[in-house]
C-alpha cells in the first residue's frame, strides 16, 4: 500500500497509525520515550520528552517519568484538531496487517505555520516569512516509520508523497522542519535543484534544521484514495 488518505478516510486507522508513531519518535534521533518529570520551570530535558521508558529514575533531576511521551488519547486529539482546523492531508505505506510509514500534511500561511509550532521562539516569525513569503505552503508535519517492520529504505519513495501532496492542495510549495539526516538526505536525492535546506541554530534560530522545496506534481505522483476533504 503505498495512498494517500483525507482525514475522514484516516481515522479509521488511527488505530494502526498511533502505534507507527509511538515507535518511531522512540528510536534516533528523537529518543522521545516518556514526558519529562522535571519539577524546574523549564524542563532539562529538550522539547519536555525524556529518553527514559516510564518508571525509570532521571540521574539529572531525581524524579520518575510516569507518563508515555505520546499517549493514544492524546495523539488521536491532535490528529483530530488538525483536520478540523484546515485542509489535511495523509500519506501511508504498508501492507494489509501493519502500517511501515505516514506522514501527515497541511496547508497554511508561514505565519500561522510559525504561531502554531514555534510559539516560543518570536524569531522565527520574521524568519519565516523572509524565506517563504506570505502565501500559503504545504507544511510535511510528521513523517514517521517503524523500523521494527521495515529497517530501511522508508524514506525511497520521498519525492512521490511530496508530489501527491502538492498534487491533493494544488500548492508546489512545501516546507519542513527536522533533526532527522535521513529527511534532509532524501529531499536533496529527490528534489535536487529546489530543496533548501537551511542550518540549525546557524541559518535558522532553532534547534532544528528547516527545509523547503518546490514539488511540481504529475498526476501518475497521485496514488488514488484522497479524494476531497
């Protein structure tokens, strides 16, 4: 299965998509395995995620995280806002038992994308709109893969999903921000002459880096199964 889905065709599988996500964000080089239980104001751990699995005592500050990093309900919520906020879109690969890969998208203006994921980070608002302008781009916001079900190759067909996409929001624009290498290896591989890839804390002022590229799409790019939200 290699489709694409809208959001009233995806949360029948949100059941398999949940669990695809949990395992993913646990491995490299995220290691976002339980909520940080850090009593200091602002959490030691980056991002409020500990690397710890629940019940484990934190070395750094003595406590124990008691919470998954991403719980069903609490995906399932998010996942659920997204679609009732703006045109959403998801792409998932995998057979008819498991889910390898999904990667969910969204259409909205630079500075609403920088409002919504970077709230506590005020630079990268002009930032933003210097690279991107003010027209709506296609945000990639999650990609993820279990590589328990399938090891490697998960980022192979890279340049088609982004394609489908910019096919399903009629938008070639697309931008993301990432630590993943292997998302910076692919959009350079699939999108040679338009990917821009923009440095961590050196061109961009955050600790990720951030990508845009131009996805011109064709419609054999476009797997059926979206249809219109």
């Amino acid at each position: 299965m290699k489709e694409f889905f809208n959001p009233e065709q995806a949360k029948f599988l949100y059941p398999k998509i949940v669990p695809v996500y949990q395992a993913a964000f646990a491995g490299e080089p995220w290691f976002e395995v339980s909520k940080c239980a850090d009593d200091a104001e602002v959490k030691r751990c980056i991002g409020g995620f500990s690397a710890l699995a629940v019940g484990e005592i934190c070395e750094l500050c003595g406590n124990c995280p008691l919470r998954s990093a991403y719980e069903t309900e609490e995906l399932v919520s998010r996942f659920e806002s997204l679609a009732g906020t703006r045109p959403t879109a998801w792409y998932l690969e995998g057979n008819e038992q498991d889910i390898t890969l999904a990667a969910i998208a969204w259409i909205k203006t630079p500075l609403e994308i920088v409002e919504e994921r970077y709230p506590d980070n005020p630079k990268m608002a002009d930032w933003a709109t210097s690279i991107l302008g003010k027209d709506k781009v296609i945000w990639l916001d999650e990609v993820f893969a279990d590589k328990s079900k399938k090891p490697s190759g998960n980022l192979s067909n890279f340049g088609t999903m982004c394609r489908g996409f910019a096919n399903n929001f009629s938008n070639s624009a697309i931008a993301f921000r990432t630590i993943n290498e292997r998302m910076i290896a692919a959009a350079k591989r699939d999108f040679p002459f338009t990917a821009k890839i923009f440095k961590r804390e050196m061109e961009v002022p955050d600790r990720r880096d951030f990508v845009t590229l131009q996805a011109v799409s064709t419609q054999s790019d476009f797997v059926k199964g979206c249809g219109s939200w």
